[in-house]
C-alpha cells in the first residue's frame, strides 16, 4: 500500500539526531578520539564520472561540514577515497587498500557490479556497512546482502513511486495507460518484471514495452509502435539522457500527447541543458529535494551554506551530490545509534541501527520523515520539468511506500 503525504512547506518537528546539530552549540572533537573512517571506490574518471565528480563533492562537503559540528559523538570524520574509474576489479583493489589501512565501518560502492562481487567478502568479514550509487532492487535482498543499503527507493520502489502518481491522473474513472522502455542491460532491466506486476495490481495497462541498446540509437521503428500503441505515458529507465530525447521529439513530431517520465539516474538537469525548451514536461521520480528547489530545512540549509563556501562559483548542484550528502548523512545517523547504545561498529550492529531508522526527519533533504523499509529509503516525489524556469518543480506529494 501507499501513503502520501503533502508537503506544505513547514520545518517537521522532532528535528533527527543529525539535523539537530545545527540548533545547538557543536562541541570540540575530542583529540584522543579515533576517527571514524568513511571509505569510498569513487569514479573521477570513466564513464560515469560525470556523476563521479559530484558524489564525490557531496561526500567532501559532508566530511567538511560534521567536522566543524564536532565530528561524530566527538570522534573526528575522515573520508579516505580511491577512483575506480567505474571498474569493478579497480573497485575492488580499492576496496582492499582502503580497508587494508583503516578501520572502516562506512563504505561507498560506486556500481551494482562492485557492491554484488564485494558482497561474500564483506558478509564474510562484518566489518563494514556498505551503500553507494546502485539502486539495484537486488541489493534490497537481505539474505544475500545483510550489510548492503540503497540510499533512497530502489528501482523497483521508484516504478511503485511512479505508477502511484499515474493512478492519480486518470480522467472520467479510467485509468491511464503505460509503456514501459528500457536498456537492454542490467541496469535498464532491473525494475521491469516488479513494474508489469504492479501495474497490474493497481489496474494500469502496459500497452508496450520497447527494449533498446543504452546511448544514441535510431528509434524511428519503436517510435511507429508507440504511434500504434498511443500510451499515456511513457517511463524510461536505464538511460541517462538518449535515447529518452530521440524518443521525446519524435512522438511529439506525431502529434501524440505522451507524458514522458523517468528514473534517478535520468532525472538531473543534463536531460533540461541538453535539449532545451523539447525538455518542457518531462518528469522524474526523486527521493531528495533538488538543490535549486524552493524548499528549505535545516540540513538542507547546511549543505547550500557547505556547498557555496566549499566552491562559491560552482553554482548548481546536481542529484549526484545531494545523493552523496544523503549516503554520508545515513552513515552518520547509523554510527551514532551503535555508540550511542554502548556497542561496538560491527557490520551487525550498524545494521541493526540501519533497520531501526523509523519516522526520521533529515532536516530538508527529503521533505517528509523517513523510515527504512528492507535496507531502502522508499520515498519519493513526482517532479515535472519547467523548461523557461531551467529546473524541476514539484507536481505530486512525497509518497512513502509502505
């Protein structure tokens, strides 16, 4: 089931543990205190730099920003990083070198494809909790990954986050219909059979499915069959900007009133830079508020104030940082539950202290309290491309799966 909640604006009572740092006077690390190492594999070059670079900036921040709060429960943060270049045997070495000189209960994977080879060894050796950039719906199974988490809904979640909004859009009591197209990757497959049967279930047709090669590719021959098809909307996922544009311009060449809607990873202003006023309309499902939003809180106050003093001429931040803020924050939250309950930073009891997250305001990053839900934050929000204004805005509430 789901439950909506509408966001008016206000600051949420009960600020989180983390949140409530900036209310309060921050005391000094204590000098005799050991640090508290967050790991990272981090893509600065590669294919997926262009993300790479701003999770890594997020993450900075952050290490940047607790410190001068006094750290964690007085313990210093130290972020120790290697780039991978969005390799998972470089990932790995990385991995092993990073957790062969530190201490580290905290550990960014930078692909589903790391997190899923490091799992046996991180299982075997319960040390570490692990989050990053996948939100693989694998990565939610916790018989398999017990010490792994998605900062955010996973896949899965955000096509229910979706298809929940679709349901709302209906006119004269019918429901509205789907096509569904996607990469013909891992990636791009990930949600797809979890989608149909929720779509199912809440009485959506998918009236087609289009499979594509990832990047730029000629789809005037499944554009013909969306024509035949004439869905009301379209969701794409496993793209991060082509062929969703090729697929935009050409239904709207036709005539056809297609909304177009797509996940995380395809729902940042490179799709608005781009291409420009055709953008207009597109949407995303987001579980963070976007930097440029008109929405406010206390943390989320902090990380604008952290990001313009970190780099005052770098202007907007992109979903990559926010998410990087957010995987560091849930850290955060995580190690202070275990030392605040007088036991020790082991893969089990962090994860113990994960599961226990319930109702947790994080201060403006997500405009409703969260709560954990199979090693997952399943929240998010409808945003809808604003072409002249240059950003998203919001068209749905927050949604909370349950």
């Amino acid at each position: 089931m789901f439950k909506s909640i509408l966001n008016k604006g206000r600051r949420l009572a009960g600020i989180g543990s983390v949140a409530a740092a900036l209310l309060i006077a921050a005391p000094a690390m204590a000098q005799d205190k050991e640090p508290i190492v967050f790991g990272g594999s981090i893509p600065l070059s590669g294919v997926f730099a262009f993300a790479g670079v701003h999770l890594h900036a997020g993450l900075t921040d952050y290490t940047t920003w607790i410190n001068s709060e006094g750290g964690i429960n007085g313990h210093p943060v130290k972020y120790v990083m290697e780039d991978t270049g969005y390799e998972v045997d470089r990932s790995v070495a990385a991995f092993k070198k990073i957790t062969g000189s530190n201490k580290v209960p905290v550990y960014y994977g930078d692909s589903t494809g790391f997190m899923k080879t490091i799992a046996s060894e991180l299982n075997s050796r319960g040390t570490t909790l692990m989050s990053g950039a996948s939100f693989a719906t694998a990565l939610t199974d916790n018989e398999k990954y017990p010490y792994q988490f998605i900062p955010g809904p996973n896949y899965s979640q955000m096509f229910g986050i979706i298809l929940e909004y679709i349901a709302t859009q209906g006119k004269d009591g019918d429901m509205p219909t789907v096509a569904f197209v996607y990469s013909d990757t891992e990636f791009g497959k990930d949600p797809i059979e979890n989608g149909r049967a929720k779509a199912a279930e809440m009485g959506i047709e998918v009236v087609e499915e289009i499979v594509t090669k990832p990047g730029s590719v000629d789809v005037s021959a499944e554009v013909l069959k969306m024509r035949r098809a004439r869905p009301d909307f379209v969701v794409f996922h496993g793209y991060v900007l082509s062929p969703i544009n090729e697929f935009m311009v050409q239904m709207r060449q036709m005539g056809l009133d297609t909304q177009f809607m797509g996940t995380f990873w395809s729902s940042d202003k490179l799709i608005i830079n781009k291409m420009g006023e055709d953008a207009d309309g597109y949407m995303g499902v987001m579980p963070y508020n976007y930097y440029d939003s008109a929405e406010g809180g206390p943390m989320l106050d902090a990380l604008r104030a952290q990001a313009e003093k970190s780099d005052p001429d770098a202007g907007y931040r992109p979903t990559g940082y926010m998410q990087g803020w957010f995987n560091a924050m849930v850290w955060t939250e995580v190690i202070k539950r275990t030392l605040d309950a007088g036991k020790e930073l082991t893969a089990d009891n962090m994860a113990d202290s994960l599961a226990s997250i319930e109702d947790w305001d994080t201060g403006g990053i997500i405009g409703i309290p969260v709560t954990v839900r199979d090693m997952s934050f399943p929240v998010g929000r409808i945003w809808r491309v604003n072409a002249k204004e240059g950003r998203y805005e919001p068209v749905s509430d927050w949604i909370h799966l349950d």
